[in-house]
C-alpha cells in the first residue's frame, strides 16, 4: 500500500511540475517535429516534445552547465550562449514573422544581432550571429555593421525594414 501511496504522490507531484511545460510543448509545437523545452523552473532541466507533448521524464544537465533554448544543447553557465535569463523568441506555428521568409531566416524581432530560422511558416528559437555580426534579412546571413540597418550603438533598438 505504501508503494501505491508513494507512486500516487510522485505522479501527482509530475502533473503539477510539468503542467506548465506541457503549455510550453502546446506553445512550441512544430507539427510533428521534436524539440527540446527548457523548463521555466530550472534551467539545469529540459523536456523532450513531441508533436506539442511533452514526454514527461525530465533531462538534466551536468553540473556548471544549463539548457540554451536557442541553441538546444546543454551549455556552461558562463558561455554567451546561456540564454537562461532572456526571452528566446520562435517555436510558434504559423507564425506571422515567417510569412517573408517561409522557408528561410527571418530577424529576431527584439535584437537584430540573432535571426529565426523559418520552415514552412513555423518559427524555431533565435540563434545568435558571430561576435560583432548582424543578421541581414536581404542576404540571409549575418554581415558587417555596416551592411544592413541596425543602430549601432544599441542592436537591440531593431530596424526591421532592412
């Protein structure tokens, strides 16, 4: 009986931890593609999602290290890559940022030093250029300063006509 009471507890205490990422996993469905949510508790784990379900075993990563969104990967805490504390932009279906570029790569709409990947109208999280880079939309990489509008002193001040 005890063994019971103790499964009971532990699926119980699961839904009420995973409820918001199986928000997160209906937020960030890609069709029938699978990726990886951060969860908004602890950046140390993620969650498999497929098909907007989360599969509900939490992945942890090794110590020093957190779960990039963006990048989809466990990374250390101290790399610019850590995007623990930043909003990551994409991972929505039918997204409207898509619609110039379907099937292509689309500026983060908050930091023209990242861009979004696009495929079939669906957005997946922003990925960041080199150091000293911005992403030209007209080109579909990331360029010079000097090649696309941005505000130099403040890239994250976005022009999105360029």
């Amino acid at each position: 009986m005890r063994i019971l009471c103790f499964f009971v507890l532990l699926a119980s205490l699961s839904t009420i931890f995973c409820q918001d990422v199986w928000k997160l996993c209906q937020e960030l469905r890609k069709n029938s593609y699978n990726t990886l949510v951060r969860s908004p508790r602890n950046c140390s784990i993620f969650f498999n999602c497929y098909a907007g379900l989360a599969i509900p075993f939490p992945i942890v990563c090794n110590n020093g290290l957190v779960f990039s969104q963006a990048y989809q990967t466990c990374v250390f805490k101290s790399s610019r890559f850590n995007d623990c504390n930043q909003a990551v932009y994409g991972g929505r279906y039918n997204d409207p940022l898509c619609n110039s570029y379907p099937f292509g790569l689309n500026r983060d709409p908050a930091n023209c030093r990242k861009f979004i990947p696009c495929f079939n109208h669906t957005s997946f999280p922003s990925m960041a250029c080199q150091d000293n880079l911005i992403f030209n939309v007209q080109l579909q990489r990331c360029t010079t300063l000097g090649t696309t509008a941005c505000n130099q002193n403040n890239p994250t001040n976005n022009n999105n006509n360029v």
